[in-house]
C-alpha cells in the first residue's frame, strides 16, 4: 500500500497520560486513539498489527484442537448470580440494566456463558475432553485505567474453557495449553517467563502465568538464581522454619512517643526493621484476629484470604473497642487470635508494641505468647527459593497469558454433568486460559524499541518492508525503479508499504522507523547509477548497498 | 476436521420462539444458541460460516482502498451529546454510568466516534478522500428482540465511513460503495435488491438499501413492473394528481352508530374503502394539524416528519379539546390546518366523518374546504411507479446493507475540518456504509433451505464437503478408504468434515443436510467393491457414482 492512501498519524509529541514507553509509542506512531479513560480506537496500523497478533493465536489454537466460539459481550446477571460472583466481582464488573429493567453486564470473563452453554450441550463422556475458545472485546471497569492498552477497560482476550471427565484429562489439556501458550509467545517474538501463579478471583487450583518480562512491568515475578522455580510473588509460599536464635537480653519497655511507624521506630531506637514485629488486626466472618509480621516484610493479602476467608482491615473504632493502641500494638493482652508468620515467629529478642500508647517493648521473645504460626507474607529479594535451591530474585513482568485448573467450581454449580461411563451423571472438570490479545501488541514493544521508536518483529509488523524513494514526485528514473520494485514485493505477497509522499528523507525514515517496519530499502538516483539499492534491517544501524536486480531474492531471504 | 471433535449439537425440535425459518435452522443445525432475549452465542459451526463472511467482506472493502479500523464498543456520552442523539436516539440506545458515574453508551453506531477521530487527524485536503471501517460488535436495545441474528440486539456490524473535500469525491466513493456492496452480496450468494431507501435517524441525503428478498422480511419494498424503479416503501414519494372526477351527489348526514374504523364504516354503508376519507390529528411544535387520506392508505410518518418535524398522534383527550369527535372526525368545523393526501384530495363524492357523534357524510367534496394537499401515505400495490412507468408492486425484503449520503452532518458540529487548496478551512462531507454481518448469515438461510434444512453456497458453508462413510467403526476397508480420502482433501486445502460416529446412515446424512455442507460422499462397502464413492450435491436430489481415484479431481471441479 502507500502512505499517501493511509491513515498514518505519526507525532512528535509524547502525550501527557502515557507514562511508559510502549503507551507513548503506539501513540506516536499512530496505532491507537484515546477516546476516553481507558477505552481506544485501533487506527489502521493498529489494527493490522492487531489482526496478526490475533492470526497467529487462532492458528496455534486451532492447531491444538481447540473450537472456536463467539459468545455475547452482554451477559444476563442470572448467570452470575448463579456463580455467585455478581455480588463478589466487585466494581470492575460493569453493570447495567436494559429497557426493560433486567440486568446485564459486560463480560470481563466468560466462564458462567460457557458452562451455561457446556450444561445444555455436553450430553456424553463420549464428546469430552472439549476446548472452546473465543477471540472478543471485554470489559473491566478499571477504577485508574493507565499504560495505553494494557490496562485498559475495553480489550480483546483470547479466552479459552475447556471440560474434561476426571483430573487427568485436565492436566494433558492444561500442558497441552502450556504448550501452545509457548509456541504462541514464541512466534509473537517475546521474552517470556511462565510463573505459578495465584488463580485469584477465577479460583480453583493450578494455574500458570505468562509474562513478558519488562521494567515497566506491574507484576512482581520471583525467581530463583539456582533453579528453574519461578513464581508471582503473590504466589511464593514459605515454609515453617527453624529457630537459630537464643534470647540474650531482658525484655524492656521504651518510650517511644508517636513512633507508631516500623520505619520510625526502627530508626528512632537504631534497630533493623528485620528485628521488629508489627501487628495487623483484622476482620474475618469469625471474629478479629491479630496478624504478626517481620517489621520489613508485606502481608500477602491472597494467603490471608486463603486462610480465613474474606476479610478486611479493622477500623481505628474497632481497634479501639477492642482495647488495642493502634501504632503500639503487640503480641501481649490480645484477646483475640494471634498468627504470626513462620520468619516473624523465629526472631529473639524483638521489638514490638507494648500495646500501650507510646511505648514499644525492646528483647521481646515468644515464649509464654499463645499463637499460630503460618505464612502471611509477600517474599522479598533474598529469600531462600521455596525449592530449596538458591535465593529469590524478583523482576518486574507484563501478564500476557494465564492458565487455570478450575476444577468443578462452575460446572458443579451450573449442573455441567455428562453421562459418564458408568451411566451415572459426572460433573465436568474445567480448565480456563486467557491471553491478552491487545495488551501482547504493548508488551511486545515494551521489549523491542529504541531512540527511534518501535521494533517489530516481522511477524507482527503492520508491514514487512517499507520502500523509501527520494524524489518521488520528481525524479522518474526513481519512481519508475520504486513502482517496479513494489510491484515485485506484491506480486510475490511481501507487505510493502511505499512512501508515496512529498516529504524530505528524513521525515519519511523517521516515520518508518518510529512505526517499526523491520525492514527498508531506499532508491534514489544516487543509488540507481550504481544499479543499487541501500538496505536496512531496523533493529541493525549498518545500511547495505543491494544489486537493484537481487534485491527481490534479498528481501525475501530476510523474511524466511 | 472429524466430527467427533465438534461440537455441532444438531437438534430436531423447533425452538418455540423461532417464528422464521433461518431462525429455527440456525438453532436446528447447532450453529447458535440463545443465551438471553436478543443475545447469542456462535458456536464452532456458527464461528466458522461468520468467519466467511467476514473475510468477504473484508477483502471486498480492502480492494477497495478503505482502510480497516476498531473502535470501542462503549462510547462516551459528551460526543452523543455533541451530535445530538443522546436524547434524540431514543431508548434502542443501551446506555450506563461507569464506576466513577461517567454516562456511555453501548454503540448502535460509530458516527460520533470516526467523526471525532477525523477532526483530531485530518488536517489536509490532500489526505482526502479517507474512507475507514470496521468489523465489530454493536448493541441495540431492541424493544422486542426477534427472528434470531435478525433482530438481536447484540449484532456484527461492518460499519464504514468515508471524509470527502466535496459533494463530487462522495459521490465517487458512494458509487464505489455501491459496487464493492454488490461484489459482496454477489459473492455471498444472495437474491438481493437495492432500492431508494429513506435514511431515518441517520440523517443525510441520498441513501440506498441493500434488500434480500424473502417472504419473512420486515421490510416492505416496492418494484415498478415497467422499469427498473426499486424503493424501501418508506421512500416512494408522490406526486399531486388530476382530478378526474366530478361531483354527482349531493352530501348527506347519514347515522353510522358505534362504526368509527373505515373498514366498519364502508361495510355499513357498503362502499369502498377507497371512497372513504379518514382525518388524524397530530400534535406538532407548530401547534395540531388534521391529516386526512383516502381509507385504504397508511400515513407515512417519515413523510410528516420531514413535513413537520418530530410530532405526535393526539390523545383522546387532546381530540375532545379541540372539540373533536374521535371516530367522527371528518373535515369539516376544523379549526386547525387541515393537509390532505395528494390521492384523497382527488376524489369526488366521498365519506367522510361529520364531527358529530355516530355521523359521518356521504357524497362529501372539497369545495369550500380550506386544505394543502401535500404526499402522506406509503405506497400500495398497483400505485403508479413514481416514475411514470408501470405499476408498483410490493415484495418483502430483509436488509443487509446501506449506503448513505451524511453530507455534513456530523462533520461541520464536530468540527472535522480540513485545510484546503485555497489554505481555508473546508468541512468535510461524509458517507456511511453499513452491512449486518451476522443478520445475512440469517438472510442467506431464508433464499436457500429446504425441508432437510440448509443450503449453504461454498462461500460461506461451514464445510465445503462432508464424507459419510458406512461403518467407520467396523470395516477396516471403509476406514482406510474414508481416512485416504479426507487426506487427500486436506493436503489440497479443502475444507473436509469426516463424519467419525458410530451412528446410522440416515443419521449422519440428515446432520450434513441440515447444516447445509453443498457436496456430500459416502463411501461404503458396497460402493468399494465397484471402486466407487456416492457424491451428493446439497442443493441436487440426484446421487452420482464417481471412481474413488477421480474424487478428489471431480470436487475440484465443482468448487472452482
């Protein structure tokens, strides 16, 4: 095609909003609009690097036997009463009601649909295992919408179910997912780890993530330097461990006036925050409980969750109410459960509140302390690898895919039963994989830009080789060499884009490498006496001078 | 693909609220399912016959030079409020407050938005003419959502709009328009008209529908038998005509007790409807008007809106006010502007009400009535062809495309200016060009059924063949011979469905049939011993033997 014919509205301008690099280049290069908070218009380039982005995942799906389905954006709220998750989702679903009152939403996910749909239709162990899958905008009500499309309330997902008779046919579909998960990312170009991952709200119980590892990335993902293990850090679990510490001083009470900070406390009495203790106090449908944590580590609020259910943080009134002196609470003359983490419940000669205002205890120990020991805690660099093999690393990662083991929780709540062998009915077991669809094109160059702009990978390039001509509009000898050569490209399905406009040189090199065309050949007259064209691969900075006659064979040996 | 793997739950009972017959096959063949009223799920058969029609439409609209683009779903509400249509849509517009109370909508249609991301891009009549669409899903809120993808409330639309310097380059793109539309609907398969169509709430200047004849259409559309006039009913317009008639009667007052519709009224007095004049009153923003017409036409309410503006019929009590007779009214003692239809204003001698209760006048005229007589009423069969050759007749039609003028619009509130030759500002005109992509699936099954169900054309069927074979589970000789075939097939890229389930013949064959896969071959035993499959066309009752080394050939042959 030529640029002239195009939508290509390339910028300068970095936009106010875009705090990270892949934001403010599709942007710049003119893939995407802002329309509104979180919601953007794919311009034509966007969408040509969309619709590759979307082939390559249907291919590799189809491959894998997966079917493709198309379910409603609108969801009835029926469905999602049923699963219990209206009411759970919380406000990122987004709910409304049509003309006639009845309430809807729209879909951020599509389990209830589908197992609604599985319950109707799979009638026989026979027709199992089944995968279904679908490639459709969703929505997620994002209270603070931010870095372009990757947190954005409207996105495209591939989203995929699949149902199984027993645990083991789940697991081969689930690998079989991992896999193709893997030849996805890998035709898509991307640096990627797979991580254990919490299933979070979708719940269940094995699950994998996907991440494309980048700075920018809003997920902290643990590695270990002496293994493979890799995990979200929601998701590393620890151990009890053993006490290599001996009490050597005697308990003692501190002034401490209006420390009520570890970090303040650590720094007005000169101790590491490692040797402090904080308590949270927190609400669970049995009762408040108190919740010990090395001073310098963060509770992990999904293993909170795990161990008593939902729950939230007291409020100062409650604090109160329950005779407790928020800033200097303790481990003492607590009337309610006490839980300490395994790393907390190790130290010696600690400090911690004296549950007394103003006043923190120094040498504190356990002994006499009634408590539970569990692990409440986020890891932090430096922890032994839950493996036993080396110490954890933390990176930052962009999610781009996400595999869950559901197990029955739908399909026994929607009656997904098939006749089984047997002859008796058999709850379904489900699996569930997402990839973002939209996010990938954002996360792909969050890994591959430089100074000049985006790097694509031809496999997702809005096209595989831009032709720039100088003097165009003035020199036939030069249009008459551009015109035959992009008549060549075409001819033989090669995606050329041909600069057509009356721009300077630089200009036209500019816009092509801040849109990330991987490959470029210039013609000029210049170049043409010496029967030549000068290529250049954009992610290299050596231009090369190419017989005019091979430069055909030379493309398309580049594009292998 | 085999059959086994696939989820194509074909059903032999008809679902009680499908009233048409795409709509019972649809869900027959296992190509939809209904989730909620107005919303369905595509299944693998249903994905599959869309994605060809997407991909037709697609390429028809890329040779073309549009360029593709995606715009949200959800809009936001300041840009409908910009256009105008936040109040005017009326309640088919689904909208919602989002989490942090920011009205949206759900869009019907995207002018707001491509008019918008136009004022922001276009800067120069050399970009011009630009014409961008999209694939993708649209929401309208139905008040009865019905006959399946037909009227559903959650559709695939592939919406277009086009930026013009001028009145002159719009109408080249709108031709253009025209043609791709009739490549579309030709490659489609489709029985299709266009006709002159009125362009509603769109607005705009010259529009034309795209109608697919079929008996369960919603559309009413009328043909001159004499030329080639073709036009949404809504949209043939008249002319004032000759009186050819002269009064012979004197008028009476005659008692029609209780008779107040036309049809009781000339029963009781045993005349023609057509000899009859009925008089509604319509509130306007420029105060009541009485409409008279002859007693066997239908007001046209596009025509009194483009009379009068947005209007209402009258209440009872409202008549009552203007010291009216409902029932009675006639055209006489009114106090209001009286607009007579062009054929009632013609007549001589007729019936009419007399504004008194249970009276209405026999042998009225004209003469001494103060009256414009204006065109009001949509056509009937038999009408004169608005363009003076032949007689009109009226078929049904369903809509699937149209194409229209928007002029400016949207363009000249939303500021989608350009720089012209000249260095002034020039406000762009606008085409838009719509095409209901999951309604003509729905369309094609309405021209191409029979009582076994579907008759898909190769372009767009789910399969292009299907082989039965005759005991696949018991004889190796038929396995071999059926899994040789299904091979060869796939290695030349046809789209094959190997039918692998131990059912019955008949089974299997009624199944194909339904889904409407156009070529058949059945390989048994018996047709082996001859060196033989059976080959079926869909679409023909005749079954051919053809030697098993040509079939791959003979196939090739029928879907060039």
């Amino acid at each position: 095609m030529k640029t002239m014919k195009l939508l290509i509205p390339t910028q300068k301008e970095v936009p106010n909003d875009a705090k990270i690099i892949s934001h403010q280049l599709m942007i710049r290069a003119g893939l995407i609009s802002k329309l509104a908070s979180g919601l953007y218009s794919y311009l034509p380039m966007g969408v040509r690097v969309l619709h590759k982005v979307e082939n390559i995942i249907r291919q590799e799906m189809n491959k894998s036997g997966a079917q493709e389905v198309l379910m409603p954006v609108a969801q009835p709220a029926e469905l999602w009463q049923t699963s219990g998750r209206w009411d759970k989702y919380g406000a990122e679903l987004l709910c409304f009601a049509d003309r006639h009152q009845r309430e809807f939403c729209l879909g951020p996910t599509h389990e209830e649909v589908i197992t609604h749909l599985a319950a109707q239709y799979l009638r026989s162990y026979k027709q199992l295992p089944m995968n279904f899958y679908q490639i459709q905008t969703k929505f997620r009500d994002e209270i603070r919408p931010r870095f372009g499309v990757i947190r954005s309330r409207e996105f495209i997902m591939k989203d995929a179910y699949s149902f199984h008779l027993d645990q083991a046919s789940l697991q081969q579909t689930y690998d079989a997912m991992h896999q193709t998960y893997s030849n996805i990312f890998d035709r898509l170009g991307l640096d990627y780890r797979v991580v254990l991952a919490d299933s979070g709200s979708i719940g269940g119980d094995a699950s994998h993530e996907f991440h494309v590892l980048a700075e920018s990335g809003e997920d902290a993902i643990c590695f270990s330097d002496g293994s493979d293990y890799a995990a979200n850090i929601e998701k590393v679990s620890f151990s009890k461990q053993e006490k290599t510490c001996q009490s050597i001083t005697t308990e003692e009470r501190i002034l401490t006036k209006k420390q009520t900070s570890i970090k303040n406390v650590a720094r007005f009495l000169n101790v590491k925050k490692s040797s402090c203790v904080k308590t949270l106090i927190i609400k669970t449908k049995n009762g408040f409980k108190a919740l010990a944590l090395r001073g310098d580590h963060e509770l992990n609020e999904i293993k909170i969750h795990n161990l008593f259910g939902d729950f939230e943080f007291a409020t100062d009134d409650e604090i109160k109410n329950l005779d407790l002196k928020k800033g200097f609470i303790g481990i003492k003359d607590l009337d309610i459960d006490l839980i300490v983490d395994y790393s907390a419940s190790v130290l010696c000669d600690f400090v911690c509140g004296a549950n007394e205002w103003d006043y923190h205890l120094m040498g504190a120990n356990w002994q006499d302390i009634e408590f539970v020991d569990a692990d409440l805690r986020n890891a932090v660099e430096g922890d032994d690898s839950p493996d036993g093999k080396g110490k954890l690393m933390i990176k930052r990662g962009i999610e781009v895919g996400h595999i869950f083991q559901l197990g029955t929780k739908y399909s026994s709540i929607m009656k997904a039963n098939v006749i089984g062998e047997s002859g008796k009915a058999v709850t379904t077991t489900m699996g569930c994989y997402g990839i973002g669809v939209t996010r990938i094109i954002a996360a792909s160059i969050e890994q591959n830009y430089d100074d000049k702009g985006i790097i694509f990978s031809s496999a997702i390039a809005p096209f595989q080789i831009v032709i720039v001509p100088i003097n165009y509009n003035k020199s036939t000898r030069v249009k008459a060499l551009a015109d035959k050569l992009y008549q060549q490209f075409i001819g033989v399905g090669i995606e050329v884009l041909l600069d057509d406009r009356k721009e300077r040189a630089g200009i036209m090199f500019a816009d092509s490498e801040l849109l990330g065309i991987p490959h470029r050949m210039v013609i000029s007259d210049t170049h043409a006496d010496n029967g030549n064209v000068e290529y250049k691969a954009r992610d290299k900075s050596d231009k090369i001078e190419v017989i005019f006659d091979d430069a055909l064979s030379f493309i398309q040996s580049k594009l292998i």
